[in-house]
C-alpha cells in the first residue's frame, strides 16, 4: 500500500511541478466565462448545454494530462 501512496504523491508533485493545474485551472476559468456569457432570459436551455460544456472540459484536460505526461517520458 505504500507503494502506490509513495507513486500517487510522486505524480501529484510532477503534475504541480509542470503546471498541469494552472493549465486545467485556466481552461475552467475560460469555461466559467463562456458559460456566464450565456443569456438568462430561458432562450437557451442550460440542460442541454452543461452536459456537452462538461464533456469537452474532461476531454480537453484529459488530453492535455496525458499528452504531456507522454512527451515528460
């Protein structure tokens, strides 16, 4: 068990150290704004919307993680 302990640490201090969370912590930032830019007024539904603005966060950020972990190889 301390094995994986020691290897999960290990990751989290390289992935801060390379700016993966600045990164992901811009895009939700730019997410957030694309989403405020959204008109209030019911003439666009959300529901529809917050499903495919969160899949393309996770997708954007997943293959940001695993494409530098790849290059940092």
């Amino acid at each position: 068990m301390t094995r994986v302990l020691h290897t999960f640490e290990t990751d989290v201090v390289v992935q801060f150290r390379n700016g993966f969370y600045i990164a992901s912590g811009f895009i939700l930032l730019i997410f957030g704004a694309l989403l405020s830019q959204l008109p209030h007024d019911g003439s666009v539904d959300f529901a529809l919307l917050l499903p495919a603005f969160v899949v393309s966060n996770l997708l954007m950020t997943t293959f940001y993680f695993v494409s530098a972990l790849v290059l940092l190889e």
